[in-house]
C-alpha cells in the first residue's frame, strides 16, 4: 500500500501533468491561429506527451493500492504577445514542473518509498530534456530576432522536431 503523503503528492504531480497539457494545448491552439503550423504541431506533440506523463502516473497510483485522482482544470492562459512569450512562459512553467518533481523525490527518500523513488527517476531525467529543449527553442528565437524568413524556417524545423513521451 502507497504512503497517503506520497499518494497525495502524487496526485499533486498528476494534476500539474494535466495542467502541462493543457497549457501546451492552448499554446498550440494560439500558434495555429497565426499560420505557425510548424509550431503547433510540436505544441500539439507536446501536449500529447504531458498527458502520457499524467496518465503514467495514474496508473502508478493505482498499481501501488492508492487512488489517482483525475483533477478538474481551470483555463490556462490563451493570449500571448509572439513566440518569444510563448518559449519564455514554457521554459518557467518546466522549470516549476521540475521543482515539483523534486519536491515528490525528496518526499519518497525521507519515507523510505524508494519503490516510488525509482519510478520517479523517469520523471527526473524527462524534466532535464525539457528545459534544455526549451532553452534551445530560447535561443534560436534570439538569434532569428525578428527576420521572417527565419521565423518560417524554425517553423518548419520544429514541425521535424521530434517528442519522446
């Protein structure tokens, strides 16, 4: 039977998984309305991939004997200035899904679950390839500056760009 403080947490990080989702869903929604396919196809994937992370730990849960709790979710921002804010506001959101993880970590090794200890190594590594991606998207987008044909390029790179769930 899992820990309840694990379980709670683990349900924290369930809900902060389907909040990526949905916020990359929104971001890819945006990027669509402005011709951006390239990017929304990668949003999209991203989306899709934040989800998986949700439900790897739902099954998780409910493996280990506790309850996945599947959250309501409020509206994620829809509005953003350019791309610029998008990468910005994706890299900080990672970066709290990061803490987050951490928190869930450091949980298990002070109740000795090292069971959920293990499986959240995953999760640990998967949050380094998300901030160093977008970090990378970060500095590309400084490098085109405002050049449009750049701008079309990078779409059309970031369509190629391939997700791991």
């Amino acid at each position: 039977m899992i820990d309840t403080a694990i379980e709670k947490a683990l349900n924290e990080q369930i809900e902060m998984e389907a909040r990526s989702s949905h916020f990359y869903l929104a971001m890819a929604s945006w990027a669509e309305n402005r011709g951006l396919s390239g990017t929304a196809a990668f949003l999209f994937r991203h989306s899709d991939e934040e989800r998986l992370h949700m439900l790897k730990l739902v099954r998780f849960v409910n493996e280990r004997g506790g309850k996945a709790i599947i959250p309501p979710l409020a509206s994620p921002t829809t509005d953003f200035s350019d791309l610029q804010s998008i990468f910005s506001t994706l890299l900080e959101h990672e970066t709290n899904v990061t803490a987050s993880i951490n928190e869930v970590v450091d949980l298990c090794l002070k109740r000795k679950d090292y069971t959920t200890h293990n499986f959240m190594q995953w999760y640990v590594a998967e949050q380094i390839e998300e901030e160093a991606l977008a970090r990378n998207i970060l500095d590309k987008l400084a490098l085109i500056g405002s050049d449009k044909g750049g701008l079309y390029l990078f779409d059309r790179d970031l369509e190629q760009l391939q997700t791991e769930a």
